[in-house]
C-alpha cells in the first residue's frame, strides 16, 4: 500500500465540507470507517512525501498529560487553517471534553465509554464485553453511568462483570454517583459489593463526600450499609463536613448513626466550632451537647456495631418483632 502524504491527510480533514461530517459522524462507528476510507481513497494516487521530523518531546513527567489534552500544532501552517484544522479534528475524534473545568482525554475512549455515558442501554449491551475498559484516566465505562445516573446501565455493567470499586488514585465510581445525588447508582453499587468505606487520600470516604456535597439520602444509605460514621477525610469527620456546611439534616443523621460530637480535626476543631456562627447548625449542635443520649439509640448503636458491617443485611432475619427489626435498620 502506498504511503500517503501526512500533511495531505491532516489537510483534508481540516477542510472537508462540515456538511458531510456531519452527515456522516451521525451513524457513529460506521460514518467513522466510511469518514476515513473517503479520505484514504482520495488521496491514494498522491506523491508520497517524506514523514516530517517531529521535536523531541521534553523528558518531563508532566508531558503525557499534556500531549493528551493538547492539540497538535502545526508550525507550517497558517492562522486559519490552524484553527479550522483543530476545530475539525477535535469534532471528529473526539479528544478532549471539558466539564466542571477538568479536562477529560478522550482519545482512547471505547464505544463502551460513550454508550455508558449517555445512557444508551441497547448500544451497551452489545459493547459489554468491554465492560472494564479504561481510559488513560483511569476512567471506566461504570464511572461514567455513574456520572449521568444511569441506573439500568450501572446495573448492566456490574451483572455483566464489572469491577464496582476502582484502585486508589483512581476515579471511583461510588464517590461520582455519591457527589451527585444519583441514589439508584450507588445502591446498586453497594448491592454488588462496593466498599462503603473506601478512602482516597483527596476525596476521603464517600459518606464524607455525600456530606461535603449536602446529599441526604445517599448518606443515608451509605450509613445503613454500615459506613463508617466517624472516617472522613484525614481525621476532618463527615461531622465536621456537614457542620461547616450548615446542613443540619446531615448533621442530625450522623448524629442519630453515633457520630462523636467532640471529633477533633487537624486543627483541634469540633465540629461546633467549624459551624457558620450563629446559624442552625450550630445551635443544634450546642443543644445536643447538653442533651443526654437516649438508652433505646445507644443499644441500637452498640448491636450494631456487634453484629458488624458484613452481617447488618441479616438484621431482617432475626426472630423479633418487625417494629425492633425495623429500628435496629434505621426504618
């Protein structure tokens, strides 16, 4: 086969009609080959050029990152061609996406990436053999259902084997699902063994990331699962997250799962003292401070915490009476 001409390929990229890519990218994987095979074809009688010489790329450990999220630059080319060119390009392979102003590699992303995240359930079940593919990222086609909610693709994901937790330093799927409100996506997780109590150094556990973010019924399904009341983020508690932020229904709900009101963080802070002055928070909290605790919390705290997180799904089998069953699961 005829080696073709890499400015001539790049050009015609640049300035193919954006009707026609349009038209074409419409039918996913399929206008792709046709895209590219067009191109191939019409350029297959050119002069074969030599392939330019490429800069050497600089022996630092951030050049990866870079070369993933930026553009190629043409020093040979003009002005406009240059950014009609990037423009092009970026809308036909698709390498970067910006969101919440974090730049996203998608040049390595599978069809698995992008039927997962936008909740394309028939197109995933025909790419699932793919289910644990990763990006560069270290993002995962499971993370991103997570990321929009999809609860019947997480759930097609994880029953066709997909790993529900991720390695540290690596983006997990509980903790998106957890900062986003997407309750459904985190109950699957949790069903399929997810660890409630995973901890990345800088997002700390996920209870602690459902009370930076204000998210309720997601802590308390965390809590119910049996997470840790007391892990957090370093020794700053889920306590101390929700006080500063002035949620008292969190604050109420760590406090009704046994969450030590006197926790010190690194600073030697309670969780009153990083409470917005004079707010319900606060107040709450001083309140709760001089009221004594109820027997009927504590022993439920205390058979709990004996029966052990691994085993609190067997709390509804217990011979005793529904309304004691109930309590002891926070129903």
């Amino acid at each position: 086969m005829r080696m073709i001409s890499y400015f001539s390929f790049i050009s015609s990229i640049a300035t193919y009609k954006s009707s026609t890519v349009h038209s074409i990218l419409k039918e996913d994987a399929v206008g792709w080959q046709l895209f590219f095979s067009h191109v191939l074809i019409e350029h297959s009688h050119d002069t074969p050029l030599p392939f330019p010489s490429l800069p050497q790329p600089p022996s630092c450990p951030s050049f990866h990152s870079q070369l993933c999220c930026a553009p190629f630059h043409s020093q040979t080319a003009t002005k406009t061609t240059h950014s009609q060119g990037q423009a092009v390009r970026r809308q036909i392979l698709g390498e970067e996406r910006h969101d919440d102003n974090i730049i996203w590699s998608w040049a390595d992303r599978s069809p698995l990436h992008d039927a997962a995240s936008q909740g394309r359930l028939l197109a995933l079940k025909t790419l699932i053999l793919q289910v644990n593919a990763s990006t560069v990222d270290g993002v995962t086609p499971l993370f991103n259902a997570c990321t929009v909610g999809s609860v019947a693709c997480t759930e097609i994901l994880l029953e066709n084997g997909a790993k529900p937790q991720s390695l540290v330093y690596r983006p997990s799927p509980i903790h998106e699902a957890t900062s986003k409100g997407h309750y459904g996506c985190v109950e699957a997780l949790v069903t399929w063994g997810a660890d409630v109590d995973m901890d990345i150094p800088h997002l700390g556990t996920a209870l602690y990331t459902a009370c930076v973010c204000q998210e309720l019924e997601c802590a308390r399904k965390l809590l119910r699962e049996g997470a840790n009341v007391q892990k957090g983020k370093s020794l700053d508690s889920p306590l101390h997250a929700a006080a500063e932020k002035d949620c008292t229904a969190v604050v109420k709900l760590l406090l009704d799962f046994g969450a030590d009101i006197n926790a010190r963080n690194t600073e030697f802070q309670r969780p009153v003292d990083v409470a917005p002055a004079s707010s319900l928070t606060e107040g709450f909290l001083l309140l709760y401070e001089a009221t004594p605790r109820l027997l009927s919390q504590l022993c439920r705290q205390c058979i709990r915490s004996c029966v052990g997180r691994d085993r609190l799904h067997l709390l509804s089998h217990l011979p005793l009476p529904n309304r004691l069953r109930n309590y002891l699961q926070y129903q």
